[in-house]
C-alpha cells in the first residue's frame, strides 16, 4: 500500500474525529424507533427525523443528498444520479432501548474511550462512518470513475421496507458494501425457510398449548393446559399445578436465535417429550406431537430427514450445515400447529426440506411452506470482496478471510453486495461495554476510527477496478 495515501487519510481523520463523534451523537438523540406510518413518514416519525438529521450532516459536509420518497436516503460524491455507482448501505433506525440502562439511552455517553447509547454500534455509528468516508473522496479531489452513495436506510429492524422500496424504484449499486455486521467480512447468507406442522385433528386432552414468542427463535418457554386424573410427577425442567381442574404444564429451556441454535434447549420438546412420556395426551393429539419431539430432537434437521435433502457437492463448503427449529407452538382453529424456521446451505430448498418433513411425519401432519428465500452468496475470489479484504488486511494487519452466516441482512437484497464490519467480536470488550440491541450498546473510537480508514481505502481501491 502507498504510505504517502495512507498517512495523508491519517491526517484526514485526525483533522475531523471531535466532528464525527458529535455527528454521532446528534443521531442517537432521535428516538428512531419504528412508528405509526403517517404521511410523509412511511415508517413513523422517528425514523423520519432520523433520515432527515442523516441527510442534513451530509449536506454539512458537502455532499449531495436525495431522499428517495422517506423510505431510504442518500449521499453522494459524483454524480448523484449516476445510474451506475458504488455504495455502503446502512440504517438509522434502531431497536427499541429496553431496560437496564445506566444512563438516558438517547444521550450519548463517552467512557474511557468507548461511546454508549442506542444506535451506536447498530448502526448509527457506521452510517456516519460512510457519510464521512465520502467527505474523504470529495475532499481529496481524486477523479472517481464511479460516482458512490452512501445509502441510509430506516427501516432495517422492522422489515427492510426501506431497501425493498429502494431497489424496486431506483437502479442496484454495481457494488456495494454494508457496515452492518462483524469484520472481516460477510460473503454469504444461508436460505431461510419459514413453515408449519399442523395437525389434521381436534384437540383431547389438550386444553391449550402455547411455547415460544417467535417462529426465528428457540424457546425458553412453553406450558399446555391438560385434562387428565391424576397429577403427573414434576421433573427438574418441567413444573406441575393444578389450575381450574387442570393440569398446567410449564417447561423452561434455554433461548437463543434459530440460525445460531448450539447451545440451546428448546422447552417445546421438554414438554412434550414429558406429555408422551406418560401418556397424557389422546391418541390423535400424540400422533402429532411424536412428529414435533422428532423435529426437535435435534436442531439439524436431521431426525426428520432435512439434514438428507441438502447436495453436498453444490455447498462445497460455502456454509456450515442446515439448521432446524421449532419455534412456536400454539393452538388455531382447535389444531395443534408448530412452525419450522430452517436456515440452509447451498444444495436445497424449502420444498425440498418440507418434502422431507412429510415423507417423515406422515398424516399426522400438514407440512406448509410459507416463506422461503433462496441461499446468498457473493464469491470469496471475487476483485470485489478482494478488494474489501486487502484493504482491511493493510490497516489492521490482521489476515482476514471471509465468513458465511445463518441470518439475513440488508446484503441479500442486493444483486452484488456483502457485510462488511464493523464489530469485532473477536477483541476482547471491556466489562461496561454492552452490545447492539442490548442495554449499554457500546462501541470503541478508536475501532471506528479504524474501521473508516478501512472503508475509504476500501472505496478507493473499488474505483481502480473495471466493474
Ligand atoms: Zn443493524
């Protein structure tokens, strides 16, 4: 790498690091959460604020911006109307602030060198990162063969409305790059599938059932009402009393995210393996729940045949193996149903997977496919994703390879894009610095000041290339 280039983006960001934490900070005071839509704010008023504080400090910089209908905004250095371009996407929207804070979530907070407040890692922090990686290109002069945006979204969290609408109504980046995720860098996504088992027969013994809150999450809890004369023993993970003549069941797990189940223990199958362990269910409602304890005996996908359906040699190894979870159960219409929610690699599908889960089960369950997005992958080799990387090599000196992941991110949506920092899970954090979506989201200056040295060289190094 040219020293001169990189120790004259030093200078760059010393000169302007005091400006970009206050612009920061300015950010984390709007309360971005997602709202009622209203017009002229499709996804409430927070984010609306949001955008336009995001656009205003672009234009403080100097750059160009375009609001693109209040669903997603830009900055660009270049034409802004390019049709051909570069870009970083990232969102100004944020997750609601939860308890157990220590300070107002919506001021932001500097301790030792780390900053706190909602929306400073996730992904407030990022996005003035990019805005100021842009200020860099305009202000060195440098002719750019592509004209590059900084996209801010604001709708992230809630649906990815915002890039929905955006890609529907404006043309695609060539390239683009989200600071959104962990370095080194995200190439790939697994494909989501999202299904039910639903039972064929009325409810017996069964009163009610209910586990889980969220079809993409293992659950930590799940209870059924049940009708039967005798009490049945209480074990460690499942508790017994006695409710307006019935029996209440409840059965405690461990919770974690379903593209990320290791470690985990779904409550759905300690109760019901506790309910067929002594008959208490009738003989339809158990026909049933021996398909749910075979989903759940292993969160592979492998006892009800997903885990066979996937072409080994069509992966090559991009992605970690298939992931199968049930993550709620309940009762609708007097049946019993349980969702799927399968992350998967390259070599399958979600009717290949719901094919699998019939085949299994039999009639004592429909298997439905209600949503399915195909497997996301940008090539490793790619001068793209090369670029990223060797950029980020020469900063950090880090050696750096790419990774693939279970969930989805704005990525995806894209014709060509990747994940691309700027958390670092792998450093050590210290003990009051607390993570996105939680309470004390926190983020390390001198990682970010990093991390946008790491962005432009990055962008200027995508300008070299013949995209
Ligand atoms: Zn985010």
């Amino acid at each position: 790498m040219d020293q001169e280039l990189l120790n004259g983006i030093d200078r760059f960001i010393d000169a302007h690091q005091e400006a970009l934490f206050r612009d920061i900070g300015r950010l984390v005071e709007v309360e971005s959460v997602e709202g009622e839509s209203a017009p002229g704010a499709p996804f409430g008023a927070g984010p609306q604020a949001a955008l336009e504080l995001g656009l205003q400090i672009a234009r403080e910089l100097g750059l160009e911006t375009v609001n693109c209908e209040n669903r997603l905004g830009y900055a660009a250095v270049g034409d802004p109307m390019g049709e051909r371009y570069l870009a970083t996407i990232t969102h100004l929207d944020v997750v609601p602030a939860g308890t157990g804070w220590k300070g107002d979530p919506f001021r932001m907070r500097e301790e030792d060198g780390w900053i706190i407040g909602r929306g400073v890692m996730d992904d407030k922090g990022p996005s003035v990162l990019c805005l100021y990686a842009l200020k860099y290109l305009k202000d060195s002069g440098l002719p750019l063969k592509l004209p590059v945006r900084a996209l801010l979204g604001a709708n992230e969290e809630n649906g990815m409305g915002d890039v929905e609408y955006y890609l529907a109504h404006y043309p695609a980046p060539v390239f683009c790059f989200s600071p959104d995720a962990n370095f080194p860098l995200c190439n790939g996504e697994k494909g989501i599938y999202h299904g039910r088992m639903i039972s064929k027969v009325p409810l017996e013994n069964i009163v009610d059932i209910k586990g889980g809150t969220a079809a993409n999450a293992v659950p930590s809890l799940a209870e059924a009402w049940i009708r039967a004369e005798k009490a049945p023993a209480p074990t460690a993970e499942v508790e017994v009393e006695a409710q307006d003549g019935l029996w209440h069941l409840t059965a405690h797990g461990i919770g974690g995210h379903a593209s990320l189940p290791e470690g985990t223990k779904n409550a759905i199958s300690l109760l019901v393996e506790f309910i067929l362990d002594r008959g208490l269910a009738g003989e339809r409602e158990a026909k049933f729940l021996r398909a749910v304890s075979l989903l759940n005996r292993d969160t592979a996908g492998e006892a009800v045949g997903a885990a066979a359906t996937v072409d080994p040699e069509q992966n090559k190894g991009r992605f970690g193996p298939l992931t199968l979870v049930g993550g709620v159960i309940g009762v609708e219409n007097g049946r019993l149903f349980q969702t799927l929610d399968s992350r998967y690699p390259t070599g399958t599908s979600g009717a290949k997977i719901a094919a699998a889960i019939r085949a299994k089960v039999g009639d004592a369950a429909e298997v439905t496919v209600d949503h399915d997005e195909e497997p996301f992958y940008v090539s490793a080799d790619s001068p793209e994703v090369r670029a990223c990387l060797a950029s980020y090599r020469a900063v950090t000196g880090e050696d750096a390879e790419p990774y693939t992941i279970g969930g989805g991110t704005y990525a995806r949506h894209f014709p060509n894009a990747v994940s691309f920092g700027p958390e670092h899970p792998e450093r050590p954090m210290p003990a009051y610095a607390g993570p996105i979506h939680g309470a004390e989201e926190a983020a390390c200056k001198a990682w970010f000041l990093e991390a946008l040295k790491v962005y432009i060289l990055t962008l200027l190094e995508l300008e070299k290339l013949d995209l």
